[in-house]
C-alpha cells in the first residue's frame, strides 16, 4: 500500500534547507494545493452521487492524497519550508470557485458527469505538475512520487474517460 512505500520516503536523505525556486520544493507546494483541491472535490460526492464509481473513486482520493500531503508536509518541514495555507500555488486547470459552484448545485447524473469531468481536467494537471518534477528535480523520494503521480493519475483519466464516455 502506498502509506508503507512513503515511509521509506521519509528515510530518504533531504536537503536541511531549500528555496522556492527549487522544483523539489515547488512540486510540493504545488502538489499539496493541487490534492486539497481534490479532497475539496471528493468531498462533495457525498449526498450528491449514488455512482458506484463516482463514490469509490471519491473514496479512494481522500486516502491516497491525504498521505501524500502528509509525506509533503514532512519534506517541507526538513527543508525548513513553510506549508503552503492557501491556493498561491495555482496553475491553469486548477478547480476554480466557478466550478466548486457549479458542482454544489446538481445532483445524480448531472453531477457525476460535471465531476467526473472536472476531476478528469484537474488530474491532468497534477500529472503536468509531476512531470515538471520528474524533469528538473534531484530528490529521489520526490522523483518517485512524482512519476507514480503521473502513472496513476492518467490510469484514473483514462478511467474516468470511459466512465464518461
């Protein structure tokens, strides 16, 4: 499972000290608003969806990128970098407030389809945000997550794509 797997990470050799400009860093400044915006969104499944796939799906995020963030937070912490509190760190297709509005307003069907859409949208930026870290980072821990970030999550827009099709 992957909470067993990130704890080898925090093992891992990390800088003492880092700036914002280093992709290691900026992988997890970014990373970490990108999956608070995911919860965000897995959080408004309940009461809203009874698709099977829309719920576990939904589910399964809230695990798998809680503990992510957490395996975040700690390198932060070791590069004595602060956490990001807000969304500073957006990139074009991150879920914006017009499409949390939009998502709150509609139920069955009708929101599976906007939600599986907008997640399908977001995801791909989490796998543009990966790639940068896979090309131009130099901590393995975080080349690591990075590249199974971009494999699992173009296994879930795939999926999602055919759920929508």
């Amino acid at each position: 499972m992957r909470v067993l797997a990130f704890a080898a990470f925090l093992a891992a050799g990390c800088s003492a000290t880092a700036d914002t400009q280093d992709p290691d860093v900026r992988f997890s400044l970014e990373m970490i608003t990108h999956h608070r915006q995911t919860l965000k969104l897995a959080d408004m499944v309940k009461g809203r969806s009874t698709n099977a796939y829309v719920t576990a799906l939904a589910a399964k995020l809230k695990v798998d990128e809680r503990t992510e963030i957490d395996v975040m937070n700690t390198w932060l912490h070791m590069w004595n970098m602060p956490v990001p509190k807000d969304a500073k760190y957006q990139m074009p297709g991150s879920v914006t407030a017009d499409d949390y509005t939009a998502l709150q307003s509609r139920t069955g069907e009708e929101f599976d389809r906007m939600w599986l859409s907008t997640l399908s949208r977001h995801l791909n930026t989490g796998v543009m945000i990966a790639q940068v870290a896979v090309a131009t980072g130099d901590h393995p821990p975080t080349g690591d997550l990075a590249r199974r970030i971009v494999r699992e999550q173009r296994a879930e827009i795939a999926e999602i794509g055919e759920q929508i099709s």
